[in-house]
C-alpha cells in the first residue's frame, strides 16, 4: 500500500492546479469559463478539506493528550 503523501505537498500541487486554472480562464471562450469556474471549485474545496482534517488531526490530539493527563491523575489518587 502507497504512504499518503503530506498535506503540505497535496496542498502545493492544489495551488499550482488553481494558478493554472485562474490562467484558462483568461484565454478562454464564455462557456469554456462556465467549466473552468467549476474546476476551480472543486479545488479549493479539495484543499479546505485538507487544511480541515489537519485541524481535526491536531484537535484529536490535544485530545488524547488531555484524556492521558486525566488517566494520569487518576491512577495517582
């Protein structure tokens, strides 16, 4: 099975599709910019969704961190 590659590059190669993309829409014909507009939507709504699961990745673990303090605590009493 293929590592996952980080956000950081998914989210380059996202931003070069998007600069791209932002110069078809310059040379092209009316219904072509119907198309392109498209394109651009879906890619930054790719990369929202990256940039959300490295909040929720950072949020579970703060998280665990904060569940293992309070086990902590607890096997201490």
């Amino acid at each position: 099975m293929d590592k996952h590659r980080p956000s950081e590059e998914m989210l380059q190669e996202l931003d070069n599709a998007l600069s791209r993309l932002n110069a078809m829409e310059i040379v092209s014909s009316d219904e072509q910019k119907n198309h392109v507009r498209i394109m651009r939507m879906l890619v930054e709504g790719q990369m929202h969704s990256i940039r959300e699961f490295e909040h929720l990745k950072k949020a579970l673990d703060l998280l665990t961190e904060q569940i293992f303090k309070v086990q902590d605590r607890i096997n201490q009493a």
